[in-house]
C-alpha cells in the first residue's frame, strides 16, 4: 500500500471517529441529520436546532486499485473529486451522475443516473460494499452477503436507514475523448423507436454506443446524443466558456458530430446546470462574458437558487407584474420505453416547460431494488424537467398531476424534490414494507426520520 493511500485511511478512520462523537452529542430525542454546506435535494425541510452530524473527515478519495478497477470513497466525496482521482488511471465510475457536486453517498442513497445507465444501471449497482452509519449509532458493513437487508434496502432511502460512511465501487475503463452525434428528429415516436433499438443492441449505425441520452425542445424538435469512446486525439470543444452545450446539439436536419475530452464530456451539463442558468442570465453573451469562468458551475447556481427560495424574489417579481406566483414542477421520472412516447405528448400538451432531458436506463443486474422497485430486464426512459408553473387551485397541481401520469404508465419517481403522494400509494411504489422492517432492524429507537415524513411532510 503507498504512503498517500495509507494517510488516506488513517484520515478516514479520524473522520469516523469524528462523525460518530458528533452523534453522540445529538440529544435524546432529536432528529438525526447530517452537517452539509450543500445538497442536491430540491425539496423544502423543517429547520432544527438540533447539531448535525460532523462529516468533515469524509469527503476524500481512499484509495483506487488501477489493477482490481475499484476505488475506496468516502462517503460526502463528489464525484468531481472522485473522478479528477480516478482519470489519471483511464478509470471512471461507471455512472457518473451530471452535476460535479452530487456526492457518492447521494446517488447511492438517493439514485442517479447519466447517459452510460442505459448499459450500467444506476450508481449504486456498481457498489461492492459499503459502511453505513445506522440509526443505532453504529458503523455496519453491507454487502450482497454481510448484511444484505440493508444493501439492498439502502438504495432510495435517503437517509432514513443510515449514511454511507465509505464505499468501495467498481471502475471501468475511459477512452482520453468522446466522440458525439447529435441525431435531430421531427416525430416523438421516431426518437423513441430510435432510442430503444439502440438500447437493444448497444449500437449505432453498427456503430458500439457507450453514450446516449437526449434532449426534446418541442414535439417536432428533438435530439438524440449518441457518444462512443475513442483514443484518437482531435480539435475537442469547450463549453466551460461563451458555448452553451445543449445549445451546440441543435441543428435543421440530419446529424452533426462533435468531441470532447472525457472530463468535458462528463461535465458537460454542469457549466450551465443543463439549460437552468438562463434563469440567472448567464446565457445573455454580454452577462457571460463578465460572469467568471469559476462560477459557470452548478454549485454557484444552486447557491442562487436557495437565495432566491429564502427572499421570495421569483414571486415578489411576479406580482409586481401582475402575475400569479409559480409551483416549482422539478422532477426526473422514470417511464418504461414503450409509454415513453405517451408521457411526453401528455407533459409537451399539459405541462409548459421545454427542454426537457432523456436518458435510457436498464438495471444492470437481475434483481430489483425493494425501495425503488422498477423492473429488472425492462427499459425504461428518465424524463427530466427543471422549471416553474403557475400556480393551480390546489398546493402542487402540477406536481400531483404528474404523479398520477406516471403512475397511470406505470412509472416511477424520483425523491429528491417535493411529493405529494398519500401514505398508501407512497407505501406501495417505494417499498413502505421493507423500509419498515430494515429500519426496525437498523433504527429501533427511529433516530432517523421515517422516508415518508423526509420525502413528502418535509420534515
């Protein structure tokens, strides 16, 4: 073992040893959270007084094994530390979710997803073993054979089972670049189709596909992203600067091509938090060019967003022009292939909020996961949608009537923005059952809030 891994687990092991100390002097009775500076959660909570766990020590890289491809990773490490650890190896994780300040313990315990799942699956089932802080204030080691309750419970709890405290991943190899078609089609059902043969038979033109995710800006104005990997060097784009990306895909007809590095390439949503910075009007070129290049990133624009949930300058601008306040509709869902078409001639006719993002997905394994209990063996599509609406008659019009669609086509949705489901239909979409028993056997005292109460009541 070199020395740089070596000082690596024993600042792991103080950091531990700090985060349990921090949970001791959580009092009796008080809710259990951890200390973040940030969070990919876009969902309000009730505040605390409460001190919240100490997870300073636990946002490093432990060591990558080039030879066995696996990487031992702190829980609060992003996966922007992650991979400038892993690259330098040719290695990557292999989903690395789209923005750099997603943690690994986040995507595990709160899903993610990218353009690689439609072969990869989720993040959390290239996870090998992982310690988990549990609600009884010990650290656990899960693993498909040591504890396997709670490994396969864990994914989709976000939180109310335990914190990953370290992870120990599976690698794969990374070509130095990426090579990208965009693919315009003018048909919904000609971009699903195509989609869907891909996802089949992993190519492309008989080309092999290790990328694809796509963009619809309309129902007759939307995109394939088709990337492979390559080795052959090149001119490479950079849309770290005046180039927006989302905006480079769009073209009449046809196809066109482009190349990133493989860092550009996984960070290529980040620069512009997809297409949500021109909220901010840091897609204005006058704005962008006196915006720093350090602060085109979604951390700075997810800073800016909780400035403007915590002073109301969306709604306080709304009504001096007149205008009713808007629901925040933020949502990914996952939508089996064959309904994907349905879905979103359903949202382009309901909802009013364009770009929206796709991204193919296939569980990796054979086995579901009991708290987000899609189909194993079955495609399905992530739809991403990322804006504001009027506000309907009803807290959450817009958002429950989504959740009724998705559930009507037999889909799913993620947790980590506002719920609105009754206790029963909540129970049976997201495994209520088993989160029960897991959490009765890992948090008998419920230290940790119940997912109920975190996802839905806010709390």
């Amino acid at each position: 073992m070199s020395a740089p891994a070596t000082d690596a687990r024993t600042a792991h092991a103080a950091g531990v040893e700090r985060l349990l100390e921090s949970y001791r002097a959580v009092p009796p009775g008080a809710p259990v959270r951890l200390a973040k500076r940030t969070s990919n959660l876009f969902r309000s909570r009730a505040t605390t007084d409460a001190p919240g766990l100490d997870t300073s020590g636990l946002s490093h890289v432990i060591a990558v094994d080039p030879d066995a491809r696996t990487a031992d990773v702190a829980g609060m490490c992003t996966y922007e530390d992650l991979v400038a650890a892993t690259l330098p190896f040719g290695l990557a994780p292999l989903v690395v979710p789209q923005l750099k300040t997603i943690t690994l313990g986040g995507a595990v315990t709160g899903l993610g997803i990218e353009s690689t799942s439609f072969r990869n699956g989720l993040p959390h089932e290239s996870v090998l073993e992982l310690d988990i802080l549990t609600g009884a204030g010990e650290v656990v080691t899960a693993s498909p054979d040591e504890h396997p309750e709670l490994f396969r419970a864990f994914p989709n709890s976000y939180g109310t089972l335990g914190y990953a405290v370290r992870l120990r991943i599976e690698l794969a190899p990374v070509a130095p670049y990426v090579a990208l078609t965009h693919v315009r089609f003018h048909s919904l059902a000609e971009l699903v189709a195509a989609m869907e043969r891909i996802v089949d038979t992993g190519r492309f033109d008989g080309v092999a596909v290790d990328f694809l995710d796509g963009v619809v800006f309309s129902a007759d104005e939307s995109y394939l992203c088709v990337g492979r990997q390559t080795e052959a060097s090149g001119p490479v784009s950079d849309y770290t600067g005046q180039q927006i990306y989302y905006r480079s895909i769009q073209h009449d007809d046809g196809v066109t091509h482009d190349r990133l590095t493989a860092h550009d390439y996984l960070w290529r949503w980040d620069a512009d938090w997809f297409w949500c910075s021109q909220a901010f009007g840091a897609q204005h070129p006058l704005v962008r060019r006196l915006w720093p290049r350090r602060f085109r990133r979604s951390r700075s624009y997810a800073r800016l967003m909780r400035l403007e949930r915590r002073f109301d300058f969306g709604d306080r601008i709304e009504r001096l022009k007149g205008r009713p306040p808007r629901e925040r509709v933020i949502q990914d869902v996952e939508v089996p292939i064959e309904r994907c078409t349905e879905f979103l001639e359903w949202f382009l006719a309901n909802v009013p909020i364009e770009p929206i993002w796709l991204c193919p997905l296939r569980l990796r394994g054979d086995d579901a996961w009991p708290l987000y209990p899609i189909e194993p063996r079955r495609s399905y599509v992530n739809v991403g949608f990322w804006s504001t609406v009027p506000v309907g008659a009803t807290e959450g019009e817009t958002n429950r009537r989504i959740e009724r669609q998705v559930s009507e086509l037999d889909g799913h949705k993620s947790l980590y923005s506002d719920a609105f489901y009754s206790r029963e239909e909540f129970d049976e979409l997201y495994g209520g059952g088993t989160h029960r028993a897991v959490k009765q056997a890992y948090d008998p005292d419920s230290r940790l809030l119940d997912l109920y109460a975190k996802a839905v009541q806010r709390r």
